[in-house]
C-alpha cells in the first residue's frame, strides 16, 4: 500500500501492519480504541491512556527523544508520528528504515481526517468511521455563543499561551472563548504586560503541559484581578484522537460553568 500523510509525504506500507510503534500520546490511545491492542509493539513514556493496556508495551523514549535502539528491537512495520509533537532529525533518521506516517493538526477537521486515514491503514475504517461520527455529531450539539475574551496558558516561567494554527485554538472558538492571543502564531511567549493589556475576561490554566494547580490560581489573579481563572483539563484541549468522544461534553459543562460564574460576578 503506498499512500501520502498529512504532510503529503508518500509512505509505502509493505502489508496489513502488524507490528506499529506510536510516537504520540493521543494517537496510541486512538489505535488502542481501533481495537489495535495486539499490534502495537511501542509507545512513549508520555502515553499513559488507556492505562491499564499500555503496561504491557515497550516504551521508546519521549516524544522528541527516541530510543533508537529499543526502536530496532521492535522491528515495526510502522511507526505513527505528528509534526508537531516529534522532532524532526528523529522522524528521518526513522524513514530510513521503516514505514513512518505523520498527522499534521491543526484543527478539528483535520483530526478527523487523521482517525479515519489511520484506519485506512490499519483496516479498522468501521470503527474509525464510527469514531469520527460520534465526534461530528458531538460538537454539532456544542453551539456555543459565548465570545468571551480569553487567555489559555499552557506553560509557567516563561509564561505561554496559544495563537492561531494550533488545535487549542479551534476547541478555544468551539467552546465560544475568544483567544485574546489569536493574532500571535502558534505557542508565543507572553509577558505580564502583555496579559495586563489583553484585558481578558476569562484565564484558563491547563493541566498540561505545565502542570498548572490551584495555587497558580492566585497569581493570575493578581495580575489580573478581574478576570475568572479557571484550571482546565489540558488533554481534553489538546489531545486530538479518540480523547475527543469527551471533549465536546466537557466543553458544554465548562461553557456553563464559565457562564454562570461571570453572571454571578456582573
């Protein structure tokens, strides 16, 4: 099978993989979810859904550090990667010996993409059919309105929030939250004044990958004290495989929370 990612680099697939390595947390969960348990030889140290099935693999370093070693025991007909998430000396050290395809996401739509052509190449396109449908018919109902200004923060000293093309972006516009750092591109760096001047209404923390808790809560709002600071859960925001047949009923819960907070402020 010859076939292009979504990077639009062609990857021949010699046969009906048997042996696959993932290189990224919410892709191994979805290849577990297609049923994939049997076939999936490697993970990273990062993959930690679903847990009990997972102990059973062998872990191949983190996202952007292979073992390369580990990798070669494993003799995998392929290995799933993302651009974003891996590095890229690795991946083409990798593609020099094996089958590896890569996602691009940036979007809900493109991750959609990702889960059915990845069961083009496994042979599980029912349940990654099924998958997706659940997923589309799920955010179909969300419909949220809210436009509230906000700053979503994933990473602590330096302060860094998201912009435009990342995946956290679109689930931010789905949700009805408006990204007070959409003009910026991709993860920037953002300074106190920088956030002072933003005058967001809503600040979220999430729980990855810096792993923000109650405690930061107080400091947000002293920088900014009339703003609602919430923490979020980061892998329902930034996780784009099967991770989605929650999102969409997290985010509902979250919009009317954030809903009934700031009318209780006003």
């Amino acid at each position: 099978m010859i076939v292009n990612d979504q990077m639009g680099f062609e990857v021949k697939i010699p046969g009906l993989p048997q042996r696959i390595i993932s290189l990224v947390p919410s892709q191994t969960e979805l290849l577990f979810d297609l049923g994939l348990k049997d076939k999936i030889v490697g993970i990273t140290k990062f993959c930690v859904h679903p847990a009990q099935k997972i102990k059973s693999k062998s872990i191949i370093g983190g996202t952007k550090n292979f073992h390369f070693d580990v990798i070669d025991s494993l003799k995998p007909d392929l290995i799933i990667g993302n651009k974003e998430e891996n590095y890229q000396a690795g991946v083409l050290q990798l593609k020099e010996k094996y089958p590896v395809w890569m996602s691009d996401i940036s979007n809900l739509t493109t991750a959609l993409s990702m889960i059915q052509q990845i069961g083009v190449l496994t042979s599980t396109q029912n349940k990654s059919q099924n998958i997706t449908q659940k997923i589309s018919d799920s955010f179909q109902k969300l419909n949220s309105n809210l436009n509230v200004p906000t700053a979503y923060f994933i990473w602590r000293e330096p302060f860094m929030s998201v912009g435009q093309n990342t995946f956290i972006q679109d689930m931010l516009v789905k949700c009805g939250f408006r990204n007070v750092f959409a003009s910026q591109y991709r993860y920037p760096e953002i300074t106190a004044d920088q956030l002072l001047k933003a005058q967001p209404e809503l600040i979220l923390l999430s729980s990855e990958p810096y792993p923000f808790q109650e405690k930061h809560i107080r400091e947000f709002q002293e920088l900014c004290p009339n703003a609602l600071v919430k923490l979020v859960d980061g892998e329902v925001f930034s996780w784009y495989g099967s991770r989605l047949l929650y999102s969409a009923a997290y985010f509902k819960k979250l919009v009317e929370e954030v809903k009934n907070e700031l009318n209780h402020r006003n």
